[in-house]
C-alpha cells in the first residue's frame, strides 16, 4: 500500500489533494458516499463494503434500527467501525442528488462535509480522507462542488479543529486537475 500521489496541499500541509482509492487511504477515518438505507452501493460505497466487510454493514443496519429508521437524512454523517480497512473508522454521509439540468444543492454538499469533520473532531480522529461526494452517480458537476468544497475545509480549519490532516482522494488525475482548477483555498502549501 504505497503512499498516495500528493498533487497539491494548502493550509501549510493541512489539506492534501491525491489521486488514488479511498479504500487504501492510510487515516484514521474515510468518508462514505452512502445514500439513506445505509446498506451499500455502488462506487465509492460498493468499494467500501467490499474491502471493509461485513461489520461495517452490520453497524450501519444498527444505525438505521436505532437511530434512522427512516434512513439517513441528506447532508446527515454517521460513524461506524472500518471493519478489515486500514482506516480505524469510516464515516458515512448522504450527499445531494444533482437531477439534469437542477442547480446543486451547494448548501447540502457542504453540510455532508462539516458534519464528517465534526464527527471525526468529536471522536478525537486526526486524520480524514474524503472522496468527491456526489460527483459520481449522484451528479453534482465536479467544476462546481470544487468551491464548495474548500471553502467548507478551510473555513471549518481556520474556526479551530482536532482535526489536523484531511486528504481529497480523486479516483483519477483527471478529476483531480479539474478539482485543483476550481478550488478556492486561500493558501497553497
Ligand atoms: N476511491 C476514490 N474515489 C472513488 C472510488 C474509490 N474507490 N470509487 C469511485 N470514486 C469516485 C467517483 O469517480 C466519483 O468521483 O468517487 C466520487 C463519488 O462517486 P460515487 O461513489 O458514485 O458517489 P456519489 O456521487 O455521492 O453517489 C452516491 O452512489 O454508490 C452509490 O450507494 C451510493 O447511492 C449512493 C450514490
């Protein structure tokens, strides 16, 4: 499991963007792009079941009995176990649903981002790895989640946080470049 491909960081080293899959980030906790039931997927969520196995279904099917049983709110973040993953625990959010032609749902993106930073400060994790959060089935263009994004991070690190490490994982450079094209951090490395 080699060390992920740094493209860029910001806030001295605070944010790293690296290409790569978010099953193999070495941190304390990833984040899920799960949607309401909880029980798995495809992308991002299929790889995370797949590689985490069957405890982390078995935490969320707890989740949903104990505390959603309608299912998890867009926006909402729960915490479970990361089961057989390197990372101790993951983190799973509900992003926005982007239809053709809608605007996105910025505000929401943007809740799914600070309640998984707020969780992870709450346990006392260091270190979160993010995918792109509904910019895959989930369709929110890339170019404009980019903004959203990083002025969610940096405002939620300048506010103060436990949190010292937080790493954008792209699934490729592709996605990568047009993130760093659009994003709106205000200091690089
Ligand atoms: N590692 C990192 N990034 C990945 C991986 C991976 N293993 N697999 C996919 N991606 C990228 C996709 O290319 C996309 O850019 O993650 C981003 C998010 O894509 P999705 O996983 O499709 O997430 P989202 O758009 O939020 O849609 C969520 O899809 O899988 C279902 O159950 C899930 O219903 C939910 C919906």
């Amino acid at each position: 499991m080699g060390q992920p491909k740094i493209l860029a960081s910001y806030l001295s080293g605070k944010v790293q963007i690296v290409v790569g899959d978010i099953t193999q980030q070495n941190v304390d906790v990833i984040v899920n792009t799960a949607n309401s039931t909880l029980l798995g997927g495809g992308g991002v969520d299929g790889a995370i079941h797949a590689k985490g196995g069957p405890e982390i279904l078995e935490a969320c099917r707890e989740i949903r009995r104990t505390r959603f049983p309608k299912g998890l709110p867009t926006g909402e973040a729960v915490l479970t176990v990361g089961g057989q993953l390197s990372a101790r625990h993951v983190i799973h959010t509900v992003g926005p649903i982007t239809g053709i032609g809608k605007e996105p749902d910025a505000k929401m993106l943007a809740e799914c981002y600070r309640n998984s930073l707020a969780l992870a400060a709450n346990d006392g994790l260091r270190s979160i790895a993010f995918p792109a959060i509904s910019t895959g089935a989930y369709g929110y263009p890339p170019e404009r989640a980019a903004p959203v994004v990083s002025e969610t991070i940096e405002s939620v690190l300048s506010a103060g946080t436990p949190v010292e490490q937080v790493r954008l994982v792209f699934f490729n450079e592709a996605d990568a470049r047009t993130f760093l094209k659009h994003q709106s951090f205000t200091t690089t490395g």
